[in-house]
C-alpha cells in the first residue's frame, strides 16, 4: 500500500488534489483513498489530507503517520511537513520556483504557482495549484497520462476540463527529481 500526505494552507486545494489521486487510483485499477483532515477551517491555516492507493482493498481508514510521499504545496511548510513524520525511505514532492534539496529524502521539484498562472487558474485567494500538483504527483507516482487526463475530464468536463488538463500535463512533463 503506498501513503502520501497532502501539507498545504486552506484554500490551495489540499482536499480535492486527495480526490483526484484517489479517483486517478481507481481509474488505474487500484483502490484509492482520500482522507480529509480538518482541523481549524479557515483559509490560510495549515491543512491536510492523505491518500492511500493499493492494489488490494484497503482496511486502513486512520490517517497517515509515516507515508511514502508528502506533498508540500507551499515552500513555506517544508520543515513542518516533515516534522509530522515521513518514511525513512519516503520522498517529497514540492511546490517550489526552483530546486529545493532536502538531505535526507528524495526530492521532486515543479513550480505549480507559474503553472497555474499561466494557464488562468484563479480563485480569489491565488492560483489554483492542486491542478499542476495532480499531474506532478501522477508522474513520481508513474501514473500514466492518459489515467491522469482522464480524470480531470471525468471531473470537469468542457472548458474548465481542457484548461485544467493543459496546467496538469503541463506539470506531468516538468516535475523535476532533484540530484544532491
């Protein structure tokens, strides 16, 4: 069974980037699990979620303490993040504008801000990240594209389908390990 944790700040999207992992999962063959974590609901206070994807049913519905991945949504909650625990062996997957090299983890790296901007994802509060996000994750997670594309359009079909699939391919193709 493979775990991530979602570390973001309210309003970026944590909880639907956990659905459409889990969805992505399911539309893959496997059972997939979002699990929503909501402790003071207000935009701007650190949030969470997790996501759980396994080939065989999963029995697990607590949240996750030391998961495989931890996705950081925002280069301002790395050191928190991974205060709250991560596999010894576990990888980060962040939003940053450039290489973040953290010692003891393999690191994936994708500007998701620059890519929601440029595709027109906006809310209020910013961009919307969680788009560029799903595809960087579906691709350390090799989660083929297709899957991926197929998600975003089951979800949101149209325009809103199309711009978003532009911003997540986007991220698929430029997600970057980073090499200590």
């Amino acid at each position: 069974m493979l775990e991530l944790r979602i570390n973001g700040f309210g309003g970026q999207g944590s909880v639907t980037l956990a659905h459409l992992l889990a969805q992505a999962a399911l539309e893959n063959g496997n059972q997939g699990q979002a699990l929503p974590f909501f402790g003071v609901e207000r935009r701007g206070a650190p949030v969470r979620a997790a996501v759980r994807m396994s080939p065989a049913t999963i029995h697990a519905h607590s949240q996750c303490e030391l998961p495989d991945y931890v996705v950081v949504m925002s280069e301002k909650l790395t050191e928190a993040a991974l205060s709250e625990g991560i596999n010894e062996n576990g990888a980060v997957i962040i939003n940053a504008p450039q290489a973040v090299a953290l010692d003891k983890h393999p690191t994936w790296q994708v500007d998701a801000d620059a890519i929601a901007r440029e595709a027109g994802l906006f809310s209020a509060d910013g961009p919307f990240i969680n788009i560029p996000l799903f595809g960087a994750v579906c691709r350390v997670l090799d989660i083929p594209q297709n899957i991926m594309e197929q998600t975003i359009l089951n979800k949101w079909p149209g325009n809103n389908g199309e711009r978003n699939l532009g911003a997540a391919s986007k991220a698929y193709n430029t997600v970057t390990q980073i090499r200590l």
